[in-house]
C-alpha cells in the first residue's frame, strides 16, 4: 500500500520515484529493480521510499490510481458529455501513460490497472451514463464490468504495438460490443 500525504514534499517524492521506475523499467524487468536501484536514480532517501511505498508494486498502483484520477477528474471538468467522448476521454488517458500501460503488460501486472479502474468505475459508469443508478441491477453489472473492458482493451492495445489512435480503438471497442449483442440475439 501507499502512504502519500498531501504534503508538496511528500508528492514531489513520490513523483520523482515514480519517475525513476519508468526510466529503470525501460533498461531492466521489474522484478530486478530493486530499492537501491530507485533510490540512485530518483535521489530519495531509502527512508522516504519506505515511507511512501511499501514495495514496488505500491508505485505502480500508486501510478495506476494517478493516471485514473486524472480521467475522472478531467471528465468532471468536462461536465456532461456524450458517451463516445466519455469513452475516448478514458481510452486517451490511457494511451497518454503507455509507458506505465508497457510495464504493466510486459510483467504480468495489469491486475494492478484492473484495481485502479475498480475503485473509480462507479464514477466512470456515472459519467458515461448519466441515467443509470447504483441501485440499478445494468449499472451495477457495469461498474464491476467496466474496468475489465478497459483494462484488457489497453492491454491489447499495447500487445499490438500500440498502433490504433483513441478513435480507431473505440470503434473497435464499439464493434466488439455489437458482436456481443449479436451473440445474445440484440443489436442493442
């Protein structure tokens, strides 16, 4: 788990950690960075590393959750938008970590993504549907649902090398849905 303050230093720490996994990250397989390792290259303290973190995969959860405030918190200065934007809005703030996205899926990590979208996804769903309800049976379906589409839509997004832009993959994403409806006999 994490233990990041709303203190600037605290913040700047982390920040600074962060960035050094995603340096290190690009030379090294994760499970061979190590503490030392991050600390050499961020200059933090072994001490404050401890602090904030309590292992390397609290970083990259720490990471996950950021890139994902981000989307919700972009969404809410957005306001009400259709839900193709809501979409793309999700899908390019992923696409904008694909460094964090490439770690991920290079070690077998993207439960970590699933787990950040988890905690955000009723406000997602919100955003994408205004309409729906927690206490409605399609919304909360959705809710546990959501994080998994998009964790696997980035998953293969990054497995195919990165090639669709936010519009291609959300027709993608909006095709992959109609067969599924297919599937179920509706094209709704």
């Amino acid at each position: 788990m994490y233990h990041i303050s709303k203190d600037a230093r605290a913040r700047k720490s982390a920040t600074l950690i962060c960035d050094a996994v995603l340096e290190l990250a690009q030379t090294k397989k994760l499970d061979y960075i190590n503490v030392s390792d991050i600390q050499k290259q961020s200059t933090v303290s072994r001490s404050t590393f401890y602090r904030l973190f309590d292992n390397i995969m609290d970083v990259l959860a720490y990471m996950c959750d950021q890139m994902v405030d981000a989307t919700t918190r972009k969404a809410d200065e957005i306001g009400d938008v259709s839900r193709r934007e809501a979409m793309l809005s999700i899908i390019t703030n992923g696409m904008e970590n694909s460094a964090l996205l490439q770690i991920l899926v290079e070690n077998n990590h993207v439960d970590i993504l699933y787990r950040s979208y988890l905690k955000h996804a009723e406000d997602i769903v919100k955003q994408v549907d205004s309409d729906l309800t927690a206490d409605d049976a399609v919304a909360q379906y959705l809710i546990h649902d959501m994080p998994i589409f998009v964790s696997s839509m980035l998953y293969t997004w990054v497995q195919r090398g990165q090639r669709e832009t936010p519009e291609e993959l959300f027709e993608i994403f909006k095709k992959c849905f109609s067969y599924g409806a297919a599937m179920f006999g509706t094209n709704d």
